[in-house]
C-alpha cells in the first residue's frame, strides 16, 4: 500500500502531481467527455456538426419503437446461446492439456494454443468470409467433397426450409437470410479461445494429484473425472468466461459488420445492436438517435459489468 | 509457468489419445492459417482446381507477394507507427501515473483513484459516437495522430491499475536508498521501477500492441486518405474494391500478420502470460 504523507510532506512533493495531469487529462478528454456528450447529445437532433435542435425525449421513444434496434437483441440472444456451447471445445482443450503428464508438452500445447492470435483477428474473419463464399469458399467444397452438401439437401427437403440448400447450386452462406445466422455461429470453428483455455488451465492448477490417484482407485471414468472432479473447480473460472462472453457479445459489432456489411447482411438477419447504433451514426447521419441507441446499451452491459464485478470476481 | 506434473494415467499408452485430441482441435484452428499460406502462393486457377493441397514448390507463384506487397506495405508501415507510438505513448504516462498513486497517498489521490477506477465499470459503447465528433472539432480527422491519442488514453486505465499493483510490491527500501542518493521521482521511475518490472511492462505492451494493431473501427470512420489507411481499413478497402486474385489477397493477409508473428517467435512467454492476464481486462 502506498504511504498516506504528511501535509509538509504532501506540498514538498506538490511536482508529484505532474505525473498524474497527462492521464488524468487523456481519460477526462477521451472518455468520460464522450460519455457525457452522448448523454447530453442524447437529447437532440444532431448530425454530429454544429447544429442541433432539441426534441427532448423523442429519441428514446423513437429507440423503444424501433423494431430494428429490439429484433437486434433477439439475434444476441441466439449468439449468446451459440456462444454458451462455443465454450466446450476450450474447456475441453484445457482439461486435455491439463491430464498431461509431461510438463513439456503442456507448455507447448500452450504455446501452440496461443498461436493463432498471431494473426490479426480481422485476418482470420476474413478467411472465414472466404470459407464461406458461394463459388470458390472452402466451405463449400468441403461440403460437396464430404458428401455432406447432399445430407444437407436431404434435411432441406424433410423439414422445409423452403429450398436454402440445392443440388447444383453452391450454398451462399452470407447472401441467403435464413443462413446469415448459421454462418454467424460457424465461423471461427472449432471456436478454441486462447484467452479462455489459459484461463481454464489456471483454474484447474489448483487440483492435486492425489484427488487423481484417488479417482483412479475407484476407477472412475475421464467423463466422471471431469464432472466431478475438474468442472466443479472451474466454475469461477466458467462464470467469469460466460459473463465476459455476455458483454462482449452484447457489445460487438465488428464481426457482423465485416461479414455483412453495414446493414446486417440480407434482410437484416445479422443485425445487432451495436451495429444498427453505428450504422445511423454513421451511415444515416443521425448522432442523436445514434447516442439514445447507445445509451440503452451501455445501461445493458453496465448491469452485466456490476454482476460481473460483485459476484463473481470477488470469489476469484 | 506454475504446471505441475500430474499423474492421470499410470501407462504412457493412456497419454496418447490425449496428444491425438489435442492435435485434432489445434489441426483444425489452425485451418485458416494453413489455407491462408498455402493459396498466397497460387494463382485463381490453380486454386480452384486443387483447394485444399499445397502446390508444388515449382509452381509457386511469389508474383503474388509482389502485388500484395505493393498493395499492404503502406498499411502496414501506418499501422506500426500507429502501434508502436501509441503502444510506447501508453506505457510512459501509465508508469508515472501508476508511480504518482503507488508511491504516497497524496491529497486527492483516493478521488482520482476513484475517477480511473469507474472507468473500468462504464462501457464505452456509445463513445465511438461523440468521440467522431470530438476529433473532428479538434481538426484531428484524417490523421494518425487521431488514432495514437486514442490507444494512448484507451490504455491508461488498465496499465495503471495493474502497475499501481506492481508499484507498490516494490520494496520501499529501494526507493528511499535512491532517494538518498538524490534522486528525483523521475529517476526513481527510471532507475528503480522499470527496471524491476520488464515481464509486466513488457505483457502490457503486448496486449496494447495487439488491441492497437486489430483495431478497425475507429481507422475507419477516421481516415479517408488511402495513404493514411491502418491494415484494419486497408484490408476492408482491399475486400470491396479489389477484382479476387485470391491468391494475391492472401499473401495480403499473411504480410499483414508479419509483425504480430516477429512479436509472438520474441516474446512467446510474455505472450502466452499477457493473455491470461487480458481476461482481467473485461
């Protein structure tokens, strides 16, 4: 803990205060000035120049209207849940790497779980935004090579879904609205995160290895072992990666905005909220309507941050 | 590295369908990086014809890393003066504000500590917003020295606090004996704090470095000049206006990992742990 200084102390050291003006000044200009210009801007009709008009709170009744805006919630919720099973395959990788005997591997297996953020994350959408083009996307020829173009066909035609894949046309993931979902949940497979598998492994450190040998007395099974034994003590480490997972869901956009362009790809389907806020700032020229958008946001993710804060990282 | 050895099994034959699963999950993350690299080298039709294998060396087409090298270089050059200014910008003022709240409890340090601390709490979601028109009264559209302001105060509140954290585990005997000695504050920055703490400067200046360099929405609504494009903009301009030499956009997206791939073959260790540490983040 830093020293609570006497009053002499305190104006003999006064120069110390220059080392906080720079940040204080950054952070008062760059970002609490932002958030009270939104919730001042809020107010008004504004295209983000000079002149504005203010309506009161016509925007936020024009916000809790917008059908757009609301539907936009309902594809979060489907990619928060997506996103809730996206999650096994990191749990899974840290539980493998972790029952690892030697502990070189388990380093390497680190090392190698880590690298794919060498590649910029807009990089790898944009693979994935070839992957899944109509003529020439791996996904597609993966597909057809597989035979599984033909199960998929089949399935098409059993429950209905009014001819989204055909025989002889290549499937357009991101120009068909009944895919644009899919194709938000498939992307990134097999959806290893790095951050999340370290942070998996740091949690299950904590077990010893008598708590293995005595499993193995009972000859228990590597499923019960890990229903028991390991998933119990990540918990912390599960709710804090699923509400991490909620924010960051809730308040992304860059994703959809890449893959379909600013208006959520056909018919909307991709439309989220973070992105409909940008797109009427930006490609509409409402700021105002822009700022109301954001603000029923911001009050979403700042309730997610408090339940993230008191119960869980306490624990931690 | 804290792993301890754990005896699962008590034959080796047990340890090999773990390294079998292990491989099969890392062999298909790492697809797109494998058809990343192994289409930069062909040309459209020799990629339509043979999708999944590499071509034969001989038929390797470095043609492509001269187009997109043409094409990427420029962005890639902006975006390390972007990163790097903006990563080194960070850093330094977050270690003498780290170092102001650490090392006495001056008046009205609880306050600020207060006013760095609610940031951590309140989503900058609707700042993308008034931060555009904030930049554009400040005449600072259309420049880099936009996006260096920006990964310099976006940074400040994480650094700070996990420095402040470090700060204070420094023994107080070092700095009274530099004290001693007569050194000034700023000295004792420099010959006493940053000495002891390289891994977390340099883990932070990792995560800094990464968060700066995948940005693309800010670039994009802030530059308009192509000479000026970041490769989170250059790349989505390439994306819209280019005819598909998907070969040639490839090997694009392969020089634009480059640096990230120089940083991580350096600081493999630093990075694996800033990682971990960036879940902190939130």
């Amino acid at each position: 803990m830093s020293l609570p200084v006497s009053k002499q102390k305190a104006l003999y050291e006064w120069k110390l205060y220059f080392f906080i003006i720079p940040s204080l000044l950054l952070v008062a200009v760059f970002a609490y000035w932002p958030t009270l210009s939104a919730i001042y801007h809020s107010f008004f009709r504004w295209g983000g120049g000079d002149n504005k008009e203010f309506i009161g709170l016509a925007n936020f009744s024009r916000a809790l209207q917008d059908g757009v805006f609301w539907g936009a919630f309902l594809t979060i919720a489907i990619l928060v849940v997506a996103n809730l099973f996206k999650m096994i395959p990191s749990i899974a990788m840290a539980v493998l790497i972790h029952r690892l005997r030697s502990e070189r591997w388990q380093y390497w297996y680190r090392v190698l779980v880590v690298l794919p953020m060498i590649v910029p994350s807009l990089v790898t959408l944009f693979i994935w935004k070839f992957f899944f083009n109509p003529n020439m996307g791996a996904l597609n020829s993966f597909l057809d090579l597989t035979g599984l173009k033909s199960l998929l066909i089949a399935a098409d035609k059993a429950f209905g879904w009014g001819g989204v894949f055909l025989d002889g046309i290549p499937t357009a993931w991101l120009g068909e609205p009944a895919l644009v979902i899919p194709a938000l949940i498939i992307w990134g497979f097999p959806w290893l995160g790095a951050v999340g598998v370290l942070i998996f492994l740091a949690g299950l450190q904590s077990i010893g290895t008598e708590v293995y040998e005595a499993a193995d007395l009972d000859g228990v099974t590597p499923f019960q072992k890990f229903l028991h034994i390991e998933f119990p003590l990540i918990m912390t480490q599960v709710r804090l990666m699923v509400v991490l997972m909620m924010i960051g869901t809730l308040q992304g956009y860059g994703l959809q905005f890449l893959l379909l362009g600013e208006d959520g790809g056909p018919g909307g389907r991709g439309m989220v909220p973070g992105l409909w806020m940008f797109n009427r700032a930006f490609f509409a020229g409402e700021f105002g309507y822009a700022c109301a958008l954001g603000l029923f946001l911001f009050a979403f993710i700042l309730v997610l941050t408090m339940i993230n804060n008191k119960f869980i990282r306490v624990e931690k | 590295m804290s792993a301890q050895t754990q005896s699962v099994g008590k034959k080796s034959g047990r340890e090999f369908p773990k390294h079998l699963a292990i491989w099969l999950i890392l062999g298909l993350e790492l697809l797109p990086f494998y058809m990343m690299l192994q289409i930069s080298l062909k040309d459209n039709p020799t990629f339509i014809a043979n999708t999944w294998l590499p071509s034969l060396p001989r038929d390797w087409v470095w043609g492509n890393f001269l187009h997109a090298g043409k094409l990427i270089l420029p962005f890639v050059a902006n975006s390390i003066v972007v990163s790097v200014s903006g990563t080194v910008g960070c850093l330094f003022l977050a270690l003498l504000g780290a170092y102001f709240f650490a090392r006495y409890r001056m008046p009205f340090s609880q306050i600020l500590w207060g006013l760095f601390l609610l940031l951590m709490l309140l989503p900058g979601i609707a700042n993308i917003v008034t931060l555009f028109a904030l930049l554009k009264t400040m005449n600072l559209l259309n420049t880099l020295w936009a996006l260096i302001i920006l990964a310099i105060s976006g940074g400040q509140v994480f650094c700070i606090y996990v420095l402040r954290n470090f700060i204070e585990e420094i023994p107080r005997d070092l700095f009274e004996a530099a004290e001693m000695d007569g050194a000034s504050h700023f000295a004792q920055l420099l010959n006493v704090v940053i000495p002891m703490s390289g891994p977390i400067i340099g883990t932070l200046a990792i995560l800094q470095f990464l968060g700066s360099w995948n940005d693309f929405l800010m670039p994009l609504i802030i530059l308009r000049d192509p000479e000026l494009f970041t490769i989170g903009v250059g790349l989505i301009y390439l994306d819209g206006e280019y005819v598909k030499q998907w070969g040639q956009i490839m090997a694009a997206f392969f020089l634009a990992s480059v640096p990230l791939i120089i940083i991580f073959l350096f600081t493999m260790k630093l990075f694996v742990r800033g990682l971990s540490s960036g879940a902190v983040k939130g």
